[in-house]
C-alpha cells in the first residue's frame, strides 16, 4: 500500500470518482474530494454522478469533469473503457459499480469491500461493525475521508462545502420577489425526506412553526419540497393549515442551483434528517434537524450552527423508511413548542442545546444500571449506585400487598434533590428470580425477551413519547443468568399534586347538582374517555385499568401508572379493549356515576353523538365483562364499586 501512495502522489493519473447517489451523501462527500484534488492537483479527476448530485455539486473546483451513468450496468462498463481510467475510487457502496469500473478494466480499484465486493477492488477498506456484526454507527463524512487518507490525502479538514453560481440568486429573486423587499427573516422549511415517510415530521407542526416564526419574528416562510407529488402534497396540507401566507415551492418549484441561493439567503432552516439539510450545512445557515428513526451519528458534520432534535423512543432509531407502530413515535413526541425554542435560541443567536432529546437519556452508572443523570447525585447520596446495592436497600417503607408474589418487592423512599427545596418522593419496585413460567408470558406478550422491570419501563417511555403522561423513570436496571431474568427493577417518581381518582374525585361530584356542577362533572367524564381514548389509540392496553390506576392532577391533567402489565396486542385487541373499559366501568362508584354517565363516557370515547350497532355489541360485552368480575369479588367476599 506504501508503494501504492507513493506512485499517486508522485505521477500524473487519469482518476475516476464514482459519488454516492443520496445527494445529503453527496454533500458529505466533499471533504474527501477536497482531500483528494489537493494531493492529485496534476492528475485529471473525473465524478461519475447522476444529474441531481451534479447540479448540486456545480459549480465545484475538486474536479476536470463529469459522466452521467448510462441505462445498464453493461453500457456503464463500456462507457468507462472508453475513457482509459487509472484508478476509480469507489465512495458509491453498492456491488454494481464495483461491477462496472471490473469490467471496464480499471487497473486500480479503491472502496469499501462490503456488499460482497471485496474480489473485484484492489485496495480495500472495511467499515467498522459492532459485535453482532452491524455496521458501526459512524458519519458518512468520515467514511469517505477514510478513502482520501488511505491513498494519502491530509483529512484534518472536514468542513462541508458548496459552490454558489451568481446567476442562481438573480433568477431565484425573479421567481419570488417578495423575498428580495422583506424586512424579517427568510425560514425555510423542509417536510420532505426521499428515505420515507419515517423520517418526516407532522405537516401540523410544521404549520404551527410556520405560524409561530411569522407571529414572533415576522418571517418569510418558505416550504422547500422536491419536485415529487407526495411532497408537494405535504407542502398543499401545511399551507392550508398555516394561518399566514406561506411560498410554498411545491407551486413555483426552483432548480437546485437557485435552492442553493435560496438557503444561502436564509436565516434558518428547519428540516428532517434529509439531503436539503447538509445543503444548509454547507452555506453555513443556522438549522434545526428533526431526527426520528436514523441515529444522528451517520450523518454527523459537528456543525456550531445546528441545534439537533432527537427523538430518542424506545423504537428508535430503527432505520425503517416507513413506520410499523400503531403511532409515529419518534416524530411525534418533536412538539412544535420544543422547535420553536430552539428557533429562538438560533435566531437569537445563543445557541445552547447543539441536541435536544425529546426524553430523558440515561447513563450508564455501571453495569446493567441505567439512571437518569439528573438524579444520579441524590441516588449516589443513598448509595444507590448498582444493581446488587439496590437490592440490598431497605431504607424506606414496604409497599408489599399481603398476595403480592414473593419475587416481587415495593418500596417508597425521599430522594434529595439539589435544585428543589422538598424531598422528591420515589417508588422502587424490585423483581429478583422470577418463576420461568412468569418471564414466558412476558415474553409472549410482548413478543420477545424482556425482564419484569423493562416490562414497566419501556411503555412508559412509548406512552410518554405519544403525549400520554405516565410516571417520571428514575433509574432501572436489570441483570440475566443465562438465558432468564436473575433481577431488575424500576425506580420512578411519584407523580405530584395528582391522587388517584379511585381515592379522589373532582370537588364537583361531592357538590350539590346544580346546573354548573352538572357541566363540569360532564366535562370531566369527556376529558376523561378522551384520555383512555388517546391511550388506547397508542395500540397499548392496560390490562389494570382502575380507578386506582389513573390519577388526577390540581391542574387537570391526567397520568397513568403501574404499566407493568400494559402491552400491544397482535390479536385480540378488542378482548383487550372491551376488558379495559370494563375495569373503568366497574371501578366507578354507583355513588357518583350514573347509567347516564357511564352511557355519556361511552359516546366521548367513541367520538359520537348516537351508538352504533357495534357500540352497543361492545357495550354489552363491558357489561357481561363487569358482571363477571363482580361475581368473583363477591365469593371473595368484596364490594362491588359499580353496584348500587
């Protein structure tokens, strides 16, 4: 390989580039070919793209040419031939082009050899991969400087570039001259994303943003979509929903080189993780990116000028073009009110969050311990710092239910925290050799292995991401003998000013029935089947949904807790429906709700002013549900809450 490095620094070569299709790739690629054209300034180079990576890498210094790729692979090969290459370095991945530049007779073949196509490159290079054989998540930016350095370029530069065409901003100001006389700020918005619609943010945000930097900063919006009619309906629906005038460039579509003039004139861009993104990068604009199901380390450029919004659900990032969840999880926990505190921060120029996460992280104390960092001072405090130390704690009081299993432990303890002046009250719930036949049915339900704890943890985090309030997480953990569970657990918050309904009800149902006592508890029994509507639209079910299970808080809000059983049916979801419902119906005490209520709880959760014939199947499924519970509780010698 010396020898190799030494003969092209030294000689004159006829090089052939072959860059990657994806034009945010593209973009990334242009430190390598910066590297590149500095240590082989008297060699031709030559970029083998399709049109759109050509015209957005034109004008550009790093090169002597361009081929655009013919129809078949064949006709590739004998279109290479004819130009006599030298070497042809390889930053596309696929297994065709090695193919190609082999056929044509390139005596000098540099690339990754992945996707099979190690025999026909002559210099190799081999992406990092994790233990279970992946690749390694790691910025293309970097990937491709790995090529520059192996044929010696100096890669200490990794700024991203793009030339600018002086006649691309006349013509862009002759296509929307309103940009030109605007007093505030130029915003460009960014709903598309050729990887799928995984990728891509809810156009009602994205509207809602619009609407905020308009109301706030007076700024010209402009929606930037490819010219591709999925996109340019995405870009019709956030017009429509803008309350302002929006340009939307879906109806007065721009050529690349006039987008280019277009972001250089920007004040902010806020995008999904798609290519329009590293063009802003490359202009040095200040941006915002929307990351959901791709790991933001792919595409890192560790630009000063980029606030980076991930959201990090427990189902991300899983690299899926289109979502398989019940519920667009990772997009959708991005509120409009966390992008445009972060357009603030940007426009205001003090930027001070280069990423947000749209929940918690947790850090990785020591092994099979995970905790929320803002309280791993208060947990230290209690020593509270492993797993074998949690399950050796016993400062606190037992929560332990008479028939509560012997694997299972519970646990209220105070943490100290630094920032407030009142002990935050926790709740530890410890799970230690559970019996096989339990960690089966877990497993079963939830289609794969997972610890008790986990069971608990990771649906609180889905829930919390769809916009349901569930406990805050603290800390959990979990450690396997082999095959099964030795032990978790799950340390969460409780959840403040808020008892659960079992326990307290809104003062209205205690108040005399005047007319204004009757419309809030009616309200409170919509806002409440709305509630459960919204939970049950997740997919989750409950599987415990009391009274006891949904708390309240002073400012009206709704939460969930003890999720330990909640999970995602593959099939009978209606059986799971009809049971949640039945555990709200026959924890409702006869003293507050009516047959009128309970019908009217049923409307709001259905969304309709009359039943339906399904409705009322359903209704009598809940109904011969409750009656079943109440018999076995009266054998047992319990109340009936529901039963006058």
């Amino acid at each position: 390989m010396r020898d190799t490095k030494h003969r092209m620094q030294n000689d004159k070569f006829d090089i052939l580039v072959w860059l990657p299709s994806p034009m945010g790739d593209a973009i990334l690629s242009t430190p390598a070919l910066r590297a590149i054209r500095r240590r082989f300034g008297s060699s031709k180079i030559t970029f083998f793209a399709n049109q759109v990576v050509r015209s957005v890498l034109t004008p550009c210094d790093f090169n002597d040419g361009w081929i655009e790729p013919a129809r078949n692979l064949i006709a590739i090969a004998a279109q290479l031939k004819a130009h006599k290459f030298t070497h042809a370095i390889l930053f596309k991945n696929s297994f065709a082009a090695a193919l190609a530049v082999f056929l044509a007779g390139i005596p000098r073949r540099i690339g990754y050899a992945r996707e099979m196509r190690g025999p026909l490159l002559t210099e190799k290079l081999y992406p990092p991969r994790l233990p279970n054989g992946k690749f390694k998540p790691a910025s293309m930016l970097d990937y491709y400087l790995a090529i520059a350095a192996r044929l010696g370029a100096e890669t200490t530069d990794r700024r991203v570039e793009l030339q600018m065409d002086a006649n691309d901003k006349r013509s862009l100001w002759a296509k929307l001259p309103e940009l030109a006389d605007h007093e505030g700020p130029i915003a460009v918005l960014v709903p598309g994303g050729a990887f799928g619609p995984s990728k891509c943010w809810p156009s009602e945000y994205f509207a809602e943003t619009a609407d905020w930097l308009i109301d706030n900063y007076n700024a010209a919006i402009v929606i930037s979509v490819a010219p591709d009619l999925l996109e340019k309906e995405t870009a019709g629906r956030i017009v429509d929903l803008s309350r302002h005038k929006l340009i939307n460039l879906g109806d007065r579509p721009v050529n690349l080189g006039e987008l280019k003039a277009l972001y250089s004139a920007a004040a902010l861009v806020i995008a999904n993780d798609t290519g329009p993104r590293h063009i802003a990068i490359a202009l040095n604009r200040r941006l915002i990116t929307l990351f959901g199901p791709n790991d933001p380390a792919w595409t890192e450029t560790d630009y000063e000028d980029e606030i980076q919004i991930v959201g990090n659900v427990p189902c991300a990032p899983c690299a899926k073009p289109t979502c398989k969840k019940p519920q667009h999880l990772c997009m959708e926990s991005i509120t409009p009110q966390t992008v445009c505190l972060a357009a603030k921060e940007l426009l205001d120029d003090r930027r001070n969050h280069p990423v947000i996460f749209t929940q918690p992280g947790f850090e990785k104390a020591c092994e099979s311990f995970f905790v929320n960092p803002e309280y791993k001072p208060a947990l230290s405090k209690l020593g509270l710092t492993s797993i074998d130390a949690v399950f050796s704690f016993h400062a606190g009081e037992s929560l332990n239910k008479q028939n509560l299993p012997v694997f299972r432990t519970r646990l209220q303890f105070q943490l100290e925290e630094p920032q407030s002046k009142s002990p935050t009250t926790a709740f530890l719930k410890r799970y230690e050799k559970p019996p096989i036949f339990v960690q089966l049915k877990n497993w079963l339900a939830h289609h794969r292995r997972k610890s008790c704890a986990a069971c608990e943890f990771e649906p609180i985090r889905e829930l919390s991401a769809a916009g349901i309030n569930t406990p805050n997480v603290i800390a959990y953990g979990e450690q396997w003998s082999a095959l099964f569970e030795n032990k978790s657990f799950i340390i969460t918050e409780k959840t403040p000013d808020a008892e659960a309904l079992e326990r307290r009800l809104p003062d209205c149902f205690n108040a005399p029935h005047t007319p204004q006592n009757l419309n809030l508890r009616r309200t409170f029994i919509a806002q409440l089947a709305a509630f459960v509507n919204k939970f049950h639209q997740t997919g989750y079910r409950h599987r415990d949904l009391y009274l006891s299970h949904i708390f309240h808080s002073d400012d009206g809000r709704f939460y969930l807790i003890d999720l330990a059983r909640a999970f995602i049916p593959k099939i009978l979801r209606r059986r799971f429906q009809i049971k949640d419902i039945a555990q709200i119906h026959y924890s409702s005490p006869a003293k507050y709700f009516s047959a009128s209520d309970r019908l009217r709880f049923y409307l709001a959760y259905a969304g309709r002013n009359k039943l339906t014939n399904n409705d009322k199947q359903l209704l009598r499924q809940v109904m011969a549900r409750a009656r079943q519970m109440a018999r076995h509780d009266r054998r047992h010698g319990r109340n009936v809450p529901f039963a006058r």
